[in-house]
C-alpha cells in the first residue's frame, strides 16, 4: 500500500494556483494604468455609461438583424414566386417539347431589370435552354435557393420543379442579383450604427450629468469628513433630501453637533481638572466611579509666601487678577515637564507627576518644574516692579513615593486627586520653606538617578506634624547645565509671548 509523497499533486490545488498566478499577473499588467484616486462621479457615470452603450449594441444589433432578415425573406419570396410563375408558363412547352416557346419564355423573363438569369431543365436535371447568368454546376437537387457569386457581386438563384399530376417533370432556376439588396443593407447598417452612437454619446452626456448629480451629496460628505478630520466641528451639510442619503446627510449633522457639544464640555472641564483626566473622563463616562490604584508619583507644593496678610490690603479683583497671572505662569511650567494641576487651593497650587499619565522621570520632572516656577516668578516679580504692580514670592516643597490616585469624594461629588503621606509629607515641607526656596525629602535627592542631575544643599533635619523622627530634607538650586539651558529658552518664550518686553530685559 503506498502512501502519497509530498510531491503528489493534489486534485484543484494545482488549478487553485495556477488561477491565482494568472490574477496576480493580470493585476500587475493593469495596475500602473489604474489611478490613485478615481471619483466616484466617474465610477458612476463609465458604468451607466457602459450599459447604455452595451444595451444599444444589442438593440441595434437585433434590429438590424431583423431588418436584414426582413428584406432577406422578402427577396427570397419574391426569387421564388418569379420561379413558380416560370415552371408554370414553362409546363405547357416543355410537355410539348416546343423548345421555341422556351427559349422565348426564357429570354422575355431575363429581359427584367431585376432578373438575372434564368434556365431550364429536364426531369433528369439536364440543362434544356439557358439565358443569362446561372450559377455553375446548377442541379436543381441542391435545393430551392443557392446563394453565389459572379465577379464579387452577390447572386441568389431560385429553383422551382415542374410538376404534372404530382409528377417532376423538369425544373426551373431564376437568378437574381443581390445588388440591391446588398445596397439596402449597407443603408440599414449605417443608419443602425449612427443612431447607436448618436444615441448611445446622448446617454453618456446624460449620464455623466446624473452621475455629477448623484456624486454631489458624496462630494459634501467628504468635504464635510475632511473638515472634521482638521477639527472644524461647526462644518454642516446644508442640503437636504428625503432618501438615504438625506438620512446620511442628517445622521452626519448630528454627530458633528454631538461632537461639538462634548468637545465644548470637555474644553470647560478641562479648566477644572487636567487635560488628561478630563479626556480620560469624557472617553469613559459610564466608568467614572470612586475609587483609586496605588501609584508611585512625585507631588508639588507652591504656596505663596504672606498671602493672608496680603490680601487683606487689596481689592479682591486685584488680588484674583494677581493670582491668575502667577497660576498662569505655574500651569506653563508644570505643562513643560509633563506634570498636572491638581487643585488649586487658595493661594496654593498642588501639582502631581506621573498621574493620571505614566511617566518614568517623573521625579526629575517635578524637580525642573519646581525650579521653573521660581525662575519664572523672580522674572514676574522683575516686570511687575517696573510697572509699579504688587509681587509675591512662592515657597516649595515637594516629595516622591507611593501614594493613592483616583477619583475621591461622593457619589454625587468627586474629584481626581492623589492622597497619601508621600503627599502630606510634601505640603508639611512647603509649609516649612522660605521665600523663593524648594524644600524636598533627602530621599529624593540620594537618588542615584537624581543626585548627578540636580544641584542641592543640605538643609537640615526638620520636625514635621505628625511624624516622631525628624525628616532629613535638601534645597534645591537648580538641575544641570542642559536642563537649565532648556528651561530659560521656554521662560524667555513665555515671556515674549505674554509681554512685549521680557522681564529682566531692562537696561
């Protein structure tokens, strides 16, 4: 019993693969003659236009058969009623063998312009008298009709027996020239062809205008799509219609709309919690809920230095304008290091790294963004002194561990934030700070990832609320030389964005 080997060949496979090399070579020969992009007003109206024309083949086709076969039967007919009027005048001579009679019936009837040809025969198919031109080798046997030709013109020639009592006694044959005909037939032809095309160039024009027609509310939608796809939410599609396509129409204007509404939303809640925890809550409204995660994240605390005090020697427009100047510089520099205003408490702002978005350096980011906010509030103060306006100086501290993330509070009032004593031990430290100083853990600083990058000096042992051991802390001076270099092109941008003249570009 043998077994088959790897090289038998399998029933189909073969043919299976020969199909698709033949497809992969076909698409490869027609594949540079077809174009990138092809509207769909063209799609439309080559195939409209290509059933016409195919239906107007065909039409024409049949008619002109018809009309072909038409003139055909009625030239047969005629052929063979002049032959049957010859074998019946011819009956009488040819009985009495009165040859002359014959060939006088036979030369009158040639004497016709549309006759030909005529001859006549015996019972034995013997030819008796002929005048004009018969086909050669014309027997009677061969049928009642022979179709020839004489020096490329076209002949039909007609036989009809002789017949006495249902006895042959001979036969007749009369030939025609298709002259005529064949002109008829040139005539129909060409008048069938120019209708066609005529016809079938009308259908196409029509086509193409029914096509543009029927594009048009495709053409909108793609303008439309594109728009969104640039961020143009307000972009509606005007015409309406009552078919598909109107549903279409309506299903896209009110999507848009939707869009618009919860891009506005998402826009205004955004002034209220981060970029990113908004987008996260606005893509997943179903799973807002309480509840956090254990994270590993570095918290900010920038705190204004005698605000209490402050305040209560300025309007209260003047201290909100105030705020929102020194918020604004904050909320540039924590967007530079990838961190997140978590709230905004008074005069104090909280600021996280590596939540609610993962990011490994979120140490060393806390840390640039901590000596940014002091860099940037120096510059602020510099400016505003010149203008004769009110300055303030913020106090930092910040701290890095695990703590809990998530969305905290009540059912009916929630708020995405970070808790923890990582985050108790941060704002201790803000509160223990002076002016214009970051105060931050030793841990963070004997990092061996953040020790080489960060200028620091030892502060000192401090005794926090709440903890029994003195907590060992570092003032932080500044990051090294590239980072610096980098945080004073995005102050001097800041700057010259929001101020004609840079702070600290005086004279």
């Amino acid at each position: 019993m043998s077994t088959p080997s790897e090289h038998d060949s399998v029933p189909g496979k073969d043919d299976k693969g020969h199909g698709a090399a033949v497809k992969r070579r076909f698409d490869a020969l027609i594949q540079p003659y077809i174009p990138a992009y092809f509207p769909v007003a063209w799609k439309m109206g080559l195939s409209i236009s290509a059933l016409i024309l195919v239906g107007m083949t065909l039409l024409g086709v049949y008619l002109l058969n018809d009309q072909l076969q038409r003139m055909r039967q009625q030239a047969d007919s005629f052929g063979a009623a002049i032959a049957t009027q010859l074998a019946h005048t011819a009956m009488e001579p040819l009985l009495a063998e009165d040859r002359f009679l014959l060939k006088v019936h036979i030369n009158n009837l040639v004497l016709s312009n549309s006759v030909h040809g005529a001859a006549l025969f015996d019972r034995d198919n013997g030819l008796i008298d002929q005048a004009g031109e018969v086909p050669p080798r014309a027997v009677p046997a061969d049928g009642t009709v022979r179709r020839w030709r004489d020096a490329g013109e076209a002949m039909s020639t007609y036989f009809a027996p002789i017949t006495v009592d249902h006895n042959r006694v001979g036969a007749v044959a009369v030939t025609l020239s298709d002259r005529s005909i064949t002109a008829a037939q040139r005539q129909v032809r060409a008048t069938m062809i120019t209708a066609t095309l005529a016809m079938g160039l009308l259908a196409i024009i029509a086509s193409f205008l029914i096509s543009r027609r029927l594009a048009k509310p495709i053409r909108n939608l793609l303008a439309a799509t594109s728009a969104l796809q640039q961020g143009d939410l307000k972009y509606r599609i005007q015409e309406r219609r009552n078919d598909e396509i109107g549903h279409l129409i309506e299903a896209y204007n009110g999507m848009a709309h939707d869009m618009l509404e919860k891009a506005q939303v998402e826009r205004v809640l955004q002034r209220f919690v981060s970029p990113s925890v908004a987008r996260k809550m606005m893509a997943n409204l179903d799973q807002v809920t309480l509840g956090g995660r254990d994270v590993d994240a570095t918290v900010v605390f920038a705190d204004i230095v005698g605000f209490t005090r402050l305040s209560e020697s300025l309007a209260p427009e003047a201290v909100a304008d105030m705020l929102n100047v020194y918020f604004g510089a904050i909320t540039t520099a924590t967007s530079f290091y990838r961190g997140t205003i978590d709230k905004y408490m008074g005069d104090c702002a909280m600021i996280v790294f590596g939540v609610p978005e993962e990011d490994s350096e979120h140490l060393f980011h806390g840390l640039c963004c901590a000596v940014m906010i002091q860099r940037l509030v120096a510059r602020l103060n510099e400016h505003r002194a010149r203008l004769g306006q009110t300055t303030v100086e913020f106090r930092i501290g910040m701290n890095s561990g695990a703590m809990l993330a998530g969305n905290l509070g009540s059912r009916d009032r929630m708020q995405y934030t970070v808790v923890g004593d990582a985050v108790n031990l941060a704002s201790r430290l803000s509160n223990m700070a002076g002016a214009g100083e970051i105060i931050a853990a030793a841990a963070l600083i004997d990092n061996p990832n953040i020790g080489s990058r960060v200028r620091a000096t030892e502060y000192g042992a401090m005794r926090v609320r709440g903890r029994n051991e003195p907590v060992s802390t570092y003032r932080v001076d500044g990051v090294h030389a590239l980072s610096e270099t980098l945080m004073e092109q995005r102050i001097a941008r800041f700057l010259a964005e929001h101020y004609v003249e840079a702070p600290g570009a005086s004279s």
